[in-house]
C-alpha cells in the first residue's frame, strides 16, 4: 500500500528534479520545480507529517516559487543556450563525474546505516492521539523557543536586507 | 545569601568605575561605602546564623552552579561560611567599611576618585571571594584579584615613577609565590582529582601518609605562595616599597588584609599542613626570623609609613610563628587583632601626613600632639597594642602565640619572639615619640597650615581604636577563649598543642612584656630623654648601623643577583634574537605568504561556478574518505 | 462503516458538492449582473428566459461554441494550462468546509463535510496559496505586455494580502484551539467568533476580496488600464474558465469566512444547511455590493494599505487575542 | 500501521534529489536556475530529516525542517534581491559573466 503511494510520488520528484536542471526555460525551472514541491509534500504525507506536508506547500510553492516566478518575468530572462552546446567541456565533464560520484557516495552507506537505526520513543500512537500539528507546536514552543525566536530574528533581518538590497 | 557577600562590592565597583565620573563624589562615596555596609551587614547576619547552628555543623554554603566540569574534575561557584571564614569576612568587611569612610576625607582632593573607589570595592570583592571560596581554584581566584588590585592601587598614582614601579615589583614579587601556588593546585588536582576544600581536606589522612615527601612538598608550595602574599622571607621585598600607594590602601590591603591571605591560607590548608611536621618546622622558623628581621630594619627607619610596613612584615612573621607551631586559632586571632591595630596605626599615620601635606620623614616632625589630638591618641594606642602592652588586644594574640611556642618545645623560637617584643616596643614609641612627642622640627610654613583631619577620617580613627583596645578580648583566657572555641572545630587538634601550667604561662607573659616595656623605655630614654644619644650609637657601630638602615642590602642583592641579569639577558634577547630570529621569521612569513598568495591569485577566477565545482570536489573527496573508510 | 458505503458516500457528496458549486458559479454571474443592475438603476438581462434566469445557460453556450485564439508569440503549453491551474484550486478548497451537521441517512451517520481534515485551515490557505499560479502563469503566457503586468500585479498583490489573511484567522485558532474546520464550527456552539473577533473578521474579509481580484482589489484585471490584465488575450472557454474560478473563489472564501467568524450551519429553527447557505449568500452579497459601490484602489494604495495598515493591525489583534486567551 | 517502504528507500531518494541539485548548480548558468537547484538541494536534506524523524520515532527532525524552511525563506528574499541588484549592474544572469570576486 505504502509502496503504491511511494513509487509515482518518487518517479515524480525524480522527473521533476530532473527537469528543473534540464530545461531551457527558467519559468518552466520553476514550474518543475514547484512540482518537486508537491511531490515531496506528498512524501512528507506518507511519512506522518501532515503539518510539514503543508507548510511544504504553503511555503515553497505558494511564495518561494511565486516570488521566483515573479524575479524570473521581471528580469524577462531569455533561454539558455542547450546544456551540449555550451563552452567549457572540461569543467562540465568533471562536473558531471563529481555528481556520478556523489550519488554513489550517498547512496552506498545508506544499506549500512538503516540496519543500524535505532527506535526511539513512540510517536505513532501520540500522533494518532494529539495530532501531529500540536507535537510540533508544543517542541516548537518548548525545546526550541530560543531557535524559533532566533529564526524569526532572521526573517526581519531578511527582510530588511532585501529591501536595502533591492531598492534602486 | 552568603554569595551576596562578594557580589554586592563587585556590583559597586562596576558602578562607579564605569559611570562614577559622571556623578557627583558624594554619590560614588555613597555607592563605594554603601556596598561595604551591605557586605558588611550580610556577614553579620551569616555569623549570627553560624552562631545558632549546633557546633558540630556551624558551616552554610551556597553554590552559584558549576564552573569547569571535565571529566570527573569539577570546580563549582561555591561558597563557604564556616567560623574561620566567618571571622576573616568581619574582618576584612569591617576594617574595609572603616577605610572605605576614612577615605571619603583623604582622597577628597583626588582627580581620580572615582578609579579609587571602584579599585577598593573591587578590592573588596576580590577579598571576600578569596576568604569565602569553598575550593582551592576559586580562592586562587581571589587571591590573583586581590593581587591585582594591589598592583593597581600601589600604582594608583602612576604618574609617579616611583609608585609605577613599585606596583610592577609587588606583582613581580607575587607572581613567584603565584607560581607556586598553581603547580601546588595542579598537584593537588593529580593527588585529590578535587579542589574543594571539603574532600581535599577530608582525604588528606587516607591520600598522605604523615611526614610523607608529598605532603612536604605540597604543603611549601602552598607556603611558597603565602610567603610571596604575605611578605615573608625572602619575598618580603614588595613590602615596604608598596607604601607608594594612597595611605588608605597601606591601611586595609598592606596590613589589615590582603598580605594576610597567606596565614589565611595556611590556616585553611591546616589540616594538610598538619601531615608534614617539616613544613610546619620551616613555616614557624621563616615566621620567627621574619619577625626579628623586619624589626630591626624598623629600628633605624625614618620613613613613618614604612616603619609601619616593616612592622606589618613582623607582625606577619609571628602569625606564621604561631601556624607553624600548630597553634592556628592563635595566628587567626593575631591576625584579627593585628587588623585592627595596625589599620589603625596606618591611618593614624595617613592623617599626619595628611595634616602635613605629604610629609613622610619623621625627622621632620615632632610634638604633634599640640595640633592632633585624636590622632595622636588613637597612635598611641595602636602602638600600645602593637608593641604587645597589657590589656591593649596585641598583647592577648602575642603571649598566646609565644606561650604555644614555649608549650610545643621549640624554645628558641620563643626567645627569638621575645627579643622582637622588645623591638617591636622599641621602634614603635621611638615612632610614637619622634612624631608626637617632644621639640617640633617643622618648619613655620607647615606649622600654619597643620590641622586636624575631617570627620570622616576621625571617625574610623576613633572606632578602630576602641576595637584595638578591646578586641583582645575575645580571647582570654589564653587558649579557651569564645574566639578560640569558635575556632577550634576548623582545626586539627594539633600535634605540638601541650598543657600547660598557668603559672608557666603568667612567667612567659610577663617575660614578653617586660621585653616591651624595656624596649618602650629604651625608647623614651634614647629619642624623647636624649635625643643625641642614638646619632652615637650609630656612630659607634656604623657597620650594624648601615646594615640595618640600608635593609642588609637585601634590596641591592636582589638588584644584583636577580633584577640585572634578567633585564641583561632580556637586553641581549630583544637585541640578538628579537630583531635576528622573531623578525625574521616574522618578516619572512610574510613574504613567503605575498608569493605564495600571487601564485594563488591565479587560481582567483571570481567565477562562482568554478568555486562550486571546486567546493563539490572538496566534499566528494571527503564523503568518499568517510563512506569508504567506515 | 463497510468500505464499500464508505466509498459511495465519498462520491456521492464530491459530486454533490462540486455539482451545486458549479451551479452556483453560472447562477451567480446572472445574480451579480441582477444586483449590479439594481444597484445602476436598470434592469440587468430580461431577454432569455423570464428575468434573464437562463442566461447562464446562454452564455455557456456561447462560450462552448466560441474559436479558439492563441496568440502567436504565446507560450502555447502554459497558456493552454493556465486557466485550468486557476480553475482547480478554487474548487477544491471547498472539500474540508462543513456545510452542515451530521445527518442519518440509510442507517448511516453522515457528516456534511467532505473530509474532515485535522489540518483543515492550513490546507485551505495551502491551495488558495496556488490560485495565484493559474493567474501569474496567464499572463506571462500571454506574451502581452498588458497580461504580463496584471500578472505580475496579481502575485505581489496576493504574496502581500495573503500575510495578513493568514494573520488575521490566528485568533479564531488560537480561540478554538484546533486547526480543523469542523471543530472550529463546533467552538462557536455558544458564540460566533465575528463578536470576539471583530477586527479579524474585518482584515479577513478584506483580504478575502483582495484575495479573489474583486473590487475594489481587482488590479490584476483593471479594464480601464490594463484592459483586463491577464486574460486579455483569453477566449471562449479558457476565458470561462478564468471566469468560473473568480466566481468559485468567492464561494470558497465566502464559505471560509462563514465557517471562521459567522458559525458556519449553526443557527436556530432552520436546518444547517440552510443556514449555511443564507450566511453564504449573504456574503456573495456583500462581495457584488462591494463592486458595485467603490472604486478601484491605486498599486501604491494597495500596497501601502496591505503592508502598513493591515499587516501591524492583524498583529496586533494576534497580541490582544493571546493576553486574552492567556487571561481566560 | 508498520513502515512497508524501508528508510533506506527514502535516503536513496534524498541523495538522487540532492545530487540532481548539485548537478543543477554545476551546469547551468543562469543565476536563477541555480538558485533554483540550491532549493532542490535544501528539499532534498528535509527530506532525509522527516524521513528520520519518522523512522527514529522523534518529532525532532520535523522541528528542523521548519527552521530549514524559514531559513529558506530569508535566504531566497535575500537572494532574490541580490540577483536584481546584480541584473541592473549587469544586464544579465549569467553566471559566467559575473566575476566580481576575481582577484
């Protein structure tokens, strides 16, 4: 059953990924990407997460691509030449090499370390009881205040800085 | 509340010295005086609480959280009010509050009263974490900040040469003692795995065996440390050169405190000093000596300020006489009497100089006592008690420290600490004398101006000087006296500690002070009598004279054996090897680095994707390294 | 409850649901034009049907048999799948607003909600978050200069409104305790939160309209200058479905605004659901009474208004709410 | 309910998608594109955190996606303006022209 939800959401994030470094075009980048989003927000839904499942796509792709959609028409970027037309082979091919190597990189440990995974404490049944959307407040608001807040710091420095930076 | 104690002094001292010159001077005064009254008032109430508690468990604590936690080590925050504590804090509280009201009116001409105050409640506060620490390390704390505001108050006046260098000598002097001292605490840390107090004290029997070399050596570390602190041979030097400093300062740090921190420590430190005999053996012989020594310089001083100060080195030698001879309750309660006296002494003497207008050589004095009542009063009954007079408090420590002397065997100890009783009688009335008494050798200019001091300066004149004439009372009779008492759960019962017979003890105090009165009438006959009789003494014998006024020519041999060679060979140092070696490794560094940097610029593109890819090779090569290693 | 019941169920209210929704959209074109007449003093459409009632239907027709027209330099995928992008979220927002209590039918217990989800209210700022895709992505496809620009308004307009709507529904959560529609219906039993929350329900309301592009906060379209921004180079059905979505949003947001502040179903005498619908209609009402009455903002205007006036409002009624709740 | 898929699943997924990014940053030369794919990359780490939090039963790992987002979130707006002010120096988003960290 899990597997039947997992396999397409997966096969999509992957195409989508894909397309985003693939395509000419960088409003289609971000459509794909916006894509990516939901597919990973759907991912997040099998794996217990509702509340991050959403935030994934109030966040990522109700503003963070909006506002990159918006940069993407303002600036009326044109299409970039194809990726096997472009000058500079060699730092490509090595580029090309270092992510084959990468993934391996990634990919090989994994087998080792989930056998090695530890169960902690339950969290299945207190979800089903309190609701994931209330577990993470209550971190959020305990463990993690002084994070949050400094978060929040961050964004009203973000928000300054791009208004210092973007302003003619 | 006890961690108030230090902290409310601290506070004070952040207060005035970083917005004091901003306020008015009455409300620094306010602030400086009113931290010590607070400080003072908690100790106050810590003791009264101390006192209620049963006598087995008279001890509070407070911890203020961990400090260092490595391993197994910890070093905490932590404070401890048992009754040695307990009667360091009133001491140091209560002469300090004094000395903070008499300052009040002799610093009020200063530019930098502000810096003087906040100096002197740091000082304060320094002290009070060093009398009040519950572990080794954090009394060391103390014990370097009180270091340090002694080398910033004797420098206080730092546009003096003298008073600069003076301050860089006392902490130079020091930092040997220091020294010491932490390789002490390290060792320590190996043997115990602890520095508090409570299990380092509790374990020594089990972790030393008696007489071991260990305990030995520990134990002269710890000494080395309260020698260089407490001006003991042969790292008295400072001492006398300390008075420099605003006569305040003499007062409380140079007599009533701070140089006492090392009989603190050694009291504290009682029970491992208990296990090494021999240490005990060499703290009461360098006390002893110490003790005659500094008297006889004190002889032929004419400095009225450092005659106080030799003094104070002697006075410190009998305390370290009496720790040494196991009686600890006794050298505390010299050392508490002392405070009182010899504070006095000093502002007594701060208030001539101030009624001179910086006038230090008695020579130039005399028969003050006409212009200065209650100074010359309250001087002569801090040099009553200093020179061990009946029933003046100095008498009462002294005759227990050298009866416990005479009661322990070491009887040539105790002759040594009669022969300086009559010293001690004989520099401080020829002191007294020359000041007060008799012709006056002052000029008609000074004369005019001479007045006596202001309240504030009378006042802490007046109390000190009721506490100098009563608070010998506390300890009698000798021995089991409420002082010693309070004291006696701090300390081991001491191995030397003997009955002894009270018709053997009223003999070796009268001893002692007939030894004073002789020297007190030696005094009167030599200096108020016949005031040429001492010039043909000195005549007569004009080796001991010059050796004697010239200190033995400890100073100049330190100058030669130590001071030059190191200041020759850091000469040849910053010469040879600074401008060869360290600029030249400095200078070729640096260009190795601007060629090596053209060569690097190169590679510079300041185009980002060569810097990613770059980055990703980078991580590649290192995820490789932790994927494929394990 | 058998899966297979449970399965029926589903369906019969989604098509239930979506069916009357799309009703309402073409009947609400017809009423819009009705009280806008109304309001100008003149009839509105007479001609088909009696009082116009089969406009709609005309109008649909029309649109169906429409051409075709895509521009030239358009982006042909993007402009074809826009109107779509802008269609759907408007509809299926409408899937976690109760519209009515429980209600037994055939033996079983029927709640009159889609899907009770415990998230309700972040799923539906989640897919209201998308409308503005199908908007943006429009205009850009365009390649018209003027679409581009209602575009490009529409997204800075609803990044910046949707903050404060956001904002402004926090006191209903923090009053309710709970995230899902149905509880927060369930928390106004004794009193709708419109009384304790008047000035969220005012910043909601206004960044509800702003949300849907209607007036006075229709820049995206604004004939008069940008004559009619982003789907000025849209036809036929394309063009019906730009404008079905407008209508839907409204539905949705006026069905948020009246599970949130007004109660949702809850009312005396009347069943739920028709509560629900008067509230509802009431609203779309206000939505037609608004255009009808006031004139269109200025960019500047908007902005200012949304970032300096609504933004530290909101907030500051999330301050009062939480001494308020903190108090109780 | 037990986990059918396996975390190792997950993890491979995570490590595609974070490769798929690095790949993006590498080869394209758009400013934005690349930006684009550092996202790819950040989504790709949040992943793994959920896929964690899941399967070592702590809410932890969700807490730091959150953070991730917002910091995500700064960091784009801050982004984003930087690349406008560098498109009205530059009159373009291509990263090989812009060098103006060249030593």
């Amino acid at each position: 059953m899990e597997w039947l939800m997992f396999v397409p959401l997966a096969a999509m994030a992957l195409i989508t990924a894909t397309l985003v470094i693939v395509l000419r075009n960088p409003v289609y980048c971000a459509l794909s990407l916006v894509g990516t989003f939901f597919a990973l927000s759907g991912i997040y839904l099998l794996l217990q997460a509702q509340f991050i499942a959403v935030i994934q796509v109030i966040v990522y792709a109700g503003a963070i691509m909006v506002l990159f959609l918006f940069v993407v028409m303002l600036l009326d970027l044109g299409h970039e030449r194809p990726l096997w037309l472009q000058r500079d082979r060699p730092r490509l091919l090595i580029g090309v090499g270092a992510v084959v190597l990468l993934l391996l990189e990634l990919v090989i440990p994994v087998g080792s370390w989930t056998a090695r995974v530890p169960q902690g404490s339950s969290t299945s049944e207190l979800m089903g009881g309190v609701g994931n959307t209330q577990l993470v407040g209550r971190l959020l608001f305990t463990e993690f205040l002084v994070p949050f807040e400094i978060t929040s710091v961050i964004l009203l420095i973000a928000i300054i800085g791009a208004m210092v930076l973007a302003r003619r | 509340m006890i961690w108030l104690i230090p902290v409310i002094p601290l506070a004070g001292s952040l207060v005035v010295g970083l917005i004091g010159r901003r306020m008015p001077r009455m409300l620094v005064a306010v602030i400086a005086c009113g931290a010590a009254t607070c400080s003072l008032m908690l100790s106050a109430m810590s003791f009264a609480r101390l006192l209620l508690l049963p006598v087995e468990g008279r001890q509070l604590r407070a911890s203020l959280g961990s400090w260092i936690a490595s391993g197994d080590f910890s070093v905490s925050f932590g404070f401890l009010f048992d009754p040695l504590s307990a009667i360091m804090a009133l001491v140091v509280c209560g002469v300090g509050l004094l000395i903070h009201i008499y300052s009040i009116g002799y610093m009020t001409e200063d530019r930098d009263y502000p810096r003087f105050f906040a100096l002197l409640n740091l000082f304060l506060a320094e002290m009070l974490i060093l009398v009040l620490a519950d572990n080794y390390l954090l009394l060391f704390v103390g014990w370097e900040g009180v270091g340090l505001c002694s080398y910033l108050l004797i420098g206080f006046w730092f546009e003096r040469p003298a008073a600069a260098s003076a301050g860089t000598k006392a902490f130079l002097v020091n930092r040997i003692g220091d020294g010491a001292i932490v390789v002490g605490l390290i060792w320590m840390i190996l043997l115990f795995g602890s520095l508090d107090f409570r299990s380092v004290l509790m374990d020594a029997p089990t972790v030393l065996a008696y007489g071991s070399v260990t305990a030995s050596i520990l134990t002269l570390l710890l000494f080395i440390g309260a020698t260089g602190k407490s001006a003991q041979l042969p790292l008295y030097v400072w001492l006398p050169d300390a008075m420099e400093g605003p006569t305040p300062v003499s007062a409380l740090i140079h007599a009533a405190t701070m140089v006492t921190a090392g009989v603190y420590l050694i009291a504290r430190s009682a029970p491992l000093f208990q296990l090494a005999p021999l240490s005990l053996d060499i703290v009461a012989w360098i006390g002893g000596l110490t003790a005659l020594y500094a008297a006889s310089i004190a002889l032929v001083q004419t400095d009225i300020k450092r005659i106080i100060a030799y003094s104070t080195i002697s006075q410190l030698g009998y305390m370290f006489l009496g720790l040494g001879v196991g009686a600890y309750a006794a050298g505390v309660f010299h050392l508490m009497t002392h405070a009182f006296f010899k504070a006095l002494l000093f502002l007594s003497a701060g208030s001539v100089i101030h009624a001179l207008a910086g006038e230090q050589d008695m020579r130039r004095m005399g028969g003050l006592r006409k212009y200065l009542r209650v100074t010359a009063w309250s001087f002569l009954v801090g040099a009553l008690a200093n020179a061990g007079i009946v029933p003046f408090a100095g008498f009462w420590s002294k005759d227990e420290i050298l009866a416990a002397a005479y009661a322990s065997g070491h009887w040539p100890l105790w002759a040594i600490g009669c022969l300086t009783a009559l010293g001690t009688g004989l520099y401080m009335f020829r002191l007294y004398f020359l000041t007060f008494e008799g012709r006056s050798r002052l000029d008609a200019h000074t004369l005019g101006h001479i007045h006596e001091a202001p309240w504030s300066m009378r006042l802490p004149l007046v109390l000190l000087a009721l506490g100098s004439a009563t608070v010998g009372f506390v300890g009698v009779p000798p021995g089991s006296g409420r002082l010693q008492q309070f004291l006696g759960q701090v300390f081991p019962v001491s191995a030397h500690e003997v009955a002894i017979e009270p018709s053997v003890e009223a003999v070796l105090a009268v001893t002692a002070l007939a030894m004073a009165i002789g020297g007190i009438v030696v005094a009167y006959r030599y200096y108020l009598v016949d005031p040429h009789r001492p010039e043909t003494l000195a005549a007569r014998y004009p080796t001991l004279y010059r050796t004697l006024f010239h200190k033995y020519w400890i100073d100049e041999l330190y100058d030669a054996a130590v001071v030059r060679p190191t200041v020759n060979a850091a000469r040849t140092l910053s010469e040879v090897f600074d401008a060869r070696m360290v600029d030249g490794t400095v200078n070729g560094v640096a260009a190795l680095v601007n060629r090596i940097g053209s060569l690097l610029r190169r590679l510079q593109t300041g185009q980002v994707p060569a810097y990613v890819l770059s980055i990703v090779v980078g991580a590649v090569v290192l995820l490789g390294y932790l994927a494929f290693s394990g | 409850m058998p899966e297979g019941a449970f399965f029926v169920i589903m369906v019969t209210k989604i098509v239930v649901v979506f069916g009357l929704m799309l009703l309402s959209v073409s009947y609400l074109t017809w009423l819009e034009r009705k009280v806008i007449g109304d309001i100008q003093v003149r009839l509105g459409p007479m001609r088909v049907g009696p009082h116009g009632l089969l406009q709609p239907i005309a109008d649909a027709i029309k649109l169906l048999f429409k051409e075709e027209i895509v521009p030239q330099a358009a982006d042909r995928t993007l402009y074809l799948l826009a109107p779509a992008i802008a269609l759907v979220p408007a509809f299926i927002s409408f899937a976690v607003i109760p519209f009515g209590d429980q209600v037994r039918f055939f033996g079983q217990t029927i709640d009159l909600v889609i899907t009770d989800v415990n998230i309700g209210l972040l799923y539906v700022f989640g897919v209201a978050s998308l409308g503005v895709y199908g908007i943006v992505l429009g205009g850009w496809a365009s390649n018209n200069k003027y679409a581009l620009l209602g575009g490009l308004r529409s997204s800075a307009q609803m990044i910046s409104y949707e903050l404060s709507l956001g904002l402004s529904v926090i006191g209903v959560v923090m009053l309710s305790q709970s995230l899902s529609l149905v509880e927060i219906v369930g928390a106004q039993t004794r009193m709708w939160f419109i009384l304790l929350q008047p000035v969220g329900f005012l910043i909601f309301l206004i960044c509800a309209v702003a949300e849907v592009n209607r007036a006075p906060f229709d820049l995206p379209e604004a004939e008069t200058e940008l004559v009619a921004g982003f789907h000025v180079e849209y036809s036929s059905m394309k063009f019906a479905m730009y404008f079905m979505a407008e209508y839907a949003n409204m539905i949705t947001v006026s069905a948020m605004t009246t599970t949130l502040f007004l109660g949702g179903w809850r009312g005396p005498w009347l069943p739920p659901v028709v509560w629900f619908l008067i509230k509802l209609y009431l609203l779309i009402f206000l939505f037609i009474w608004l255009r009808g009455t006031l004139p269109r903002f200025r960019y500047d205007q908007l902005m200012r208004f949304g970032w300096k006036v609504l933004l530290p409002v909101a907030l500051a009624n999330i301050v009062v709410t939480a001494v308020f709740v903190a108090l109780r | 309910m037990t986990a059918t898929v396996p975390l190792s699943a997950y993890l491979i997924l995570s490590a595609a998608l974070f490769v798929i990014g690095v790949a993006g940053v590498l080869i394209r030369r758009n400013v934005l594109v690349i930006f684009m794919a550092i996202e790819l990359m950040l989504n790709a780490v949040n992943l793994t955190f959920v896929a964690f939090a899941r399967f070592l039963r702590s809410m932890d790992g969700q807490i730091i996606v959150l953070f991730v987002m917002a910091v995500a979130a700064a960091e784009v707006a801050v982004g984003l303006a930087i690349i406008i002010a560098l498109y009205r120096n530059k009159e373009s988003a291509n990263v090989d022209e812009i060098n103006l960290l060249k030593g």
